[in-house]
C-alpha cells in the first residue's frame, strides 16, 4: 500500500519536503449530552467519535496550497440606495 502511496504523490509531482497534512473523514462525533442513565448502545456519550464503514483518508499538501483572498467584483453594481433603517 505504501508502494502506490509512493507512485501516487510522485504522479502528483509532490516533493519529500512538502508538509502534508492527513485527516480522516466519514466520522460521526456525537454531539448532544445526553443522561448518564441512557443505554450506551443507542446514546453514545457526548464527544464519541465513530468512524463509519465509508471512512477516508485526506491527504493534503500545506505547501502547495496557496492562499489567494477573494477579490471584490468591480462590475458588480448596487441595484438600489441603501436608504438606513426604517423606524
């Protein structure tokens, strides 16, 4: 598996020196409290993570992902005043 993990970032042209990030996804993480006296097979405890049976990996490359702010669109023009509160 490490094997075609290799080729992969390697067709990416990723670099041994970019820093990379990895996070699981398809979790549920239980967000509700619920009382001590549930059962703990249908109330799971408030925070529980549970990976599910379609849970992934991502891999994400920090150095080549640039930060580019939005830019306002200078076409875009206001339809109507601002006319202030109604009061």
């Amino acid at each position: 598996m490490l094997g075609q993990f290799a080729i992969a970032l390697q067709e990416l042209g990723w670099d041994a020196n970019d820093e990379l990030s990895v996070e699981i996804g398809g979790v549920a993480v239980t967000g509700t409290a619920t009382s001590p006296n549930a059962n703990p097979k249908w109330a799971k405890q408030f925070g529980t993570v549970s990976y599910q049976n379609d849970a992934f990996i991502v891999i994400k490359n920090k150095s080549r992902n640039p930060v580019v702010p939005s830019q306002p669109n200078p076409e875009l023009k206001q339809k109507y005043p601002y006319q202030g509160e109604n009061k």
